[in-house]
C-alpha cells in the first residue's frame, strides 16, 4: 500500500517537473520579444554567457536608456578595455558612464551590489539586462533584494555559440529557479 502510494507521488511529481520545464522552456524563450526596453535611471547588466548580455547594455546605454550602466559579475581578470569594445563604446562614454563590479560571484551577489550601486547613486528605477532563460530566478532575486526599486526588463535571447547547449542550460536554470521559488531569495539576505 505505501509502496503504491510512493509510486503514484513519485509520477505525479515527475509529470509535474517535465510540465514546468517545458512551460519554463517556451515561456524564457518569448520573453526577449515581450519587453521593449524603458527609459530608467541606471542600466544593470548581469554577466554570463557569450557576451550578448554587454553588447546589448551597451547599444541600449547608447540609446540613452539609462544615465549609467553596472557591469555586474565581472570576472577580476577581464579588463575594462575588453568590456569597452564587448559594449560598443567610446573610451568617453565608458569612462564617464560605466561602472563594474568584480565582487558578485552569482545572482544573489548581483543583486546585492545592484542594490548597493543604486543606493549610491540615488536611483530608484532600473533597467535589468541579462538572458532571457535567467530572467525568472533574478527577477525573484532581485525583488527580494531591493522591494523598493522600480524593475524594468531587457532580455537577452540567446543566439549562436551561447545556444549550443540550450536543452541543458534549460535545465539547469529551471532546476535553480524551482530552489529559489520554495526557499524565498528573503532568506539569503545579510548571507
């Protein structure tokens, strides 16, 4: 009887699973086409990836979108003339309007210092740049991080190299955003 009982929880659970990431997967893949991006104060972008990420907060700091831009999550190695010509940009307009932190080391890191920077320099309304499949699980993140803050966003679809391993990164993501979903992002502040 408990042996049947477990049977049937452990397909109801995986039925489940394979629904979400399946809805999860169609839903993060649309997402670059729903949002046009806002005008806001400060332009955020979280690292990762091929690049696509930088190269699109550039265009959209070029664009005005935003006063300034954080480059969040950079690798301590990757230099600011790497990151100028990955962005797009002058050497004026990267000195006067970029900044870049080195010290996150994952999302709940970005969005400690997103909030940081933002505090700093007074805004309260930002533009989110970062893959449309990271989208759910920073938006969760970032809300808990800063309540307060007026979030707009600009997905980036993945295209090229950075689709080669879609089904997996997919995965991944959707496993890391159910965690962050049962276990509020509240619960990692000041950690």
């Amino acid at each position: 009887m408990i042996s049947r009982f477990i049977f049937w929880i452990s397909i109801a659970l995986t039925v489940n699973f394979i629904a979400g990431l399946i809805a999860f997967a169609i839903a993060t893949n649309r997402l670059s086409e729903m949002f046009i991006p806002e005008q806001a104060d400060g332009l955020v972008v979280l690292t990762g990836g091929s690049g696509e990420r930088i190269k699109y907060a550039g265009s959209l700091l070029q664009q005005k979108k935003a006063k300034r831009l954080l480059i969040t999550g950079v690798n301590p190695n990757v230099s600011s003339n790497f990151l100028r010509k990955l962005a797009g940009l002058s050497k004026a307009n990267f000195n006067c309007c970029i900044d870049i932190d080195n010290k996150a080391k994952n999302t709940v890191g970005n969005a400690r210092q997103i909030s940081l920077w933002a505090n700093a320099q007074n805004y309260d309304h930002l533009l989110i740049v970062t893959s449309s499949y990271h989208i759910p699980r920073a938006w969760l993140i970032l809300r808990a991080e800063m309540p307060d803050t007026r979030l707009a966003l600009a997905p980036v679809k993945s295209i090229g190299n950075a689709r080669q391993h879609v089904y997996r990164r997919t995965l991944l993501e959707y496993g890391k955003y159910l965690v962050v979903l049962i276990f509020p992002a509240q619960q990692w502040q000041g950690n």
